[in-house]
C-alpha cells in the first residue's frame, strides 16, 4: 500500500525513505493504521520489495486487495511517478494525493488539485479495456476532473508512426481524446519513458496516395520522466514541445516538397510526351520521304528501260504510256481551266519525273489553249531546251501532235 495513516495524517511510503532517523521511527512504529479499514499496518522496505505498508494481519480491506492486485510495473510507475508528481505539485501550488477513490470502486493512482483545478492521474497497464477508459473519463469529468494517463505499452515507439497504426487502445484512446493529444508512455519490459504527440492538422487535401509525411503523424520520442510537466492541456515536456513545433513544421515542408515534386514530374511528363510526339512526326516524314524517293527512282529506272511515262500502280505493277499513246487520246472537248504558270511549272515538273499525268494534262491542256497560255508554255520551254532537253523534246513532240505552231 502507497499510504497509511500516521498521528492523524496521510503518510506516503516514498516519504518515509528520507530521513534515516524518520525511516527508523516509521519502521518501529506500532500506531501506523489502514487508511480504508483502520486496522493497524506496518512499513517494509527490503531488496526485493519496494518500499511500502502492509497489514500486519490478514484483513478484508478494499484497498489492501487494491494493491495485492497490482501488476509489478504498475507498482513500478506508481514509485517513479510519486517524487515527480510532488515536485509538479510544489512548482503549482497543487495539493498532491495518493490511491484516492473518486469514482466507485476505482483508486486513482494520484490526484493534483487547487481549488478551482482538479487532475485524476491514471496508470494504464493491461488491465484497462477500452470501455473502461471511456467509462471512467466521463466519471472523472462528472467530478470536474480532467483525466490524465500514463500508459504501459509492449514496444515504445521510436520514431513518428502513424496514428492509425497504433493498436493499443489507451494510447490511441490519449492521442485522439486528451486536449493536447499528447501520450506519456513506458516501454513495459526496458522501462524506458517516451512521448507521443499526434499532429492532428489535416495535410490530405490535394494530396494523393500516402506519402510517409503524411501517413507518420505522431511524433514519438524517449525522455527523462523528470522532465515532464502539467498545464491545462495535460502532460507536457519543454523539450517534446519544441520538437513536436519542428515535427509539424517538417511535415508541411515536406509537404510543400511533395507538391513541387508532383508538379515537376507532371511536367517532366508532359514534356516527354511532347517530345516524344515530335519524334514520331519526324518519323512519318522521314518514312514518307524514303517512300517518295524510292518511288521516284523506281519511275526513273521503269523510264529507262522503257521509254515511256509512268502511271499508277495497278496490282503491284506500273501502267506505262509512250509518248504516242499519250497523244492519241485527244480530249473531245476543253474541259480545264486556264492555266498559269505555276499550272504549267507543275506538270512540267512532273514529266521531269517521268510522271503520265503531268504529261496528260499538258497534252489535254494543248488542245485546247489560249494565245496567252501558249506564250507562257513557249517560255517556259525555250528554257528546257537548255536545262533539260529532254523533257524540252518530248513538250516539243505532244505540241506538235496537238497541232500548235511555233
Ligand atoms: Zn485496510
């Protein structure tokens, strides 16, 4: 048991530890008596036990099968806690209270208070299921307590984790409830203390998938149980403050980060798109180029053997016309517009590349043609005669055929 009664007054077991002399006056002291029963009790303090009272006969007390059933770290917390809550206590002016029952059949393991603020200080191992908590909050509230946890867990956490992720009910329980969403936590087997804060702002607008500054939401970080303090709020240590400020600041950074990373990567995106879609229209053209050169070498070679203009593939083979055939087939009457220059240009070109339908049109055109479209062709082929004679030749033979004097 953490306390009894001594002259008349609330004696706590850490107390006793010290003064030497106090500790040898407690210790042979017969008058120490059960603060629930009133039967007489005595402190024992060996290596084994930590220091505490116990009845000195077998009882039926409330509060002695309280403290029988107290798991070995309970105890633990309970002893590490006490010197902490006193030093809170004096630094606050709060009056400082031990295994207090406020709520039926339950001893809150501390109680802090002034007149006008009240602290209930659980500790939370195994025991304490998840209607329990939330039975007891609203007790403890109903009493104009604000309730406070200290919390036993398998593994601390080491680093920020996600909230969601966090299985144990009390500290989840702390970190979603407790005004400063702040968990004071010790490692059940290496007894090491750790904090928790979950950062509860909201970063997921805009943001898809789970990036880990996102999905880690709670800062988790080991401390020194002396450091702890309480305000308003709830448990708190300056340095866990600080470092809770940076954590959140980092996770908007990072999240800035993100969002610039996101729209460097659309674009990097976009513009491989882009090139990529250059590159196949350069493709097409270089193969339609290719195409349009072996075709014009094909026609090249099939003139040569032949003589004759080349027409459109029929069933994988080119339709051939002389140079007579073409002037044979006289159009019955002038179905073509007047030619220009550039009209004219452009056939010409084409029977340049051995083409049927440049030499077609133009023999049609000379049966039917203007004085002013026949001075434009004569130019044009006064000229031939010199850059290509050839072409120049066979113009001369279908303005001859067509009748046109010269
Ligand atoms: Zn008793």
């Amino acid at each position: 048991m953490e306390k009894c009664l001594y002259d008349g007054k609330v004696l706590y077991a850490y107390q006793v530890l010290r003064d030497f002399e106090f500790e040898q006056k407690i210790r042979k002291c017969q008058t120490l008596t059960c603060c629930d029963c009133g039967a007489s009790v005595f402190f024992r303090h060996g290596k084994q036990r930590a220091e505490c009272f116990a009845h000195r006969h077998k009882e039926k007390c409330r509060y002695g099968d309280y403290c029988k059933k107290q798991s070995d770290i309970f105890k633990f917390i309970q002893r590490q806690l006490a010197p902490i809550m006193e030093k809170i206590a004096t630094k606050h002016g709060f009056q400082l209270e031990e295994d207090v029952v406020i709520i039926q059949d339950h001893y809150t393991a501390f109680v802090i208070k002034t007149s006008s603020k009240k602290y209930a200080v659980d500790i939370i191992d195994y025991a304490a299921t998840s209607s329990t908590l939330e039975k007891r909050k609203n007790l403890y509230e109903e009493q104009g307590y604000l309730y406070l946890q200290i919390t036993v867990d398998k593994d601390v956490e080491e680093k920020p984790f996600s909230e969601r992720e966090m299985a144990y009910f009390p500290v989840k329980f702390i970190l979603n409830k407790s005004l400063n969403n702040t968990a004071i936590v010790i490692d059940e087997v290496q007894r090491k203390w750790s904090i928790y804060i979950l950062d509860k702002t909201d970063l997921s607008e805009g943001v898809s998938g789970n990036p880990s500054w996102l999905e880690n939401d709670t800062l988790a970080m080991p401390i020194s149980i002396d450091e702890i303090d309480i305000n308003s709020s709830g448990f708190y240590s300056l340095d866990s403050y600080k470092a809770y400020l940076d954590f959140c600041t980092q996770r908007k950074n990072r999240r800035e980060s993100w969002f610039k990373a996101e729209h460097d990567h659309k674009n990097r995106q976009r513009k491989l798109a882009e090139e990529s879609c250059k590159l196949a229209e350069l493709v097409t053209q270089a193969t339609m180029q290719q195409r349009e050169t072996d075709e014009k070498a094909e026609i090249r070679r099939i003139h040569k053997l032949s003589g004759g203009y080349v027409g459109t593939k029929v069933r994988g083979e080119y339709e051939i016309f002389t140079l007579e055939q073409i002037a044979t087939n006289r159009p019955s009457r002038n179905w073509l517009n007047e030619y220009t220059q550039q009209d004219f240009e452009s056939y010409i070109s084409e029977m340049q590349q051995f083409k049927y339908f440049g030499a077609r049109m133009l023999f049609a055109k000379m049966c039917f043609i203007t004085p002013m479209e026949i001075s434009i062709l004569l130019n044009l082929w006064s000229t031939l005669k010199t850059s290509d004679p050839q072409t120049a030749d066979a113009i001369e033979f279908l303005m001859c055929k067509a009748g046109i004097h010269f």
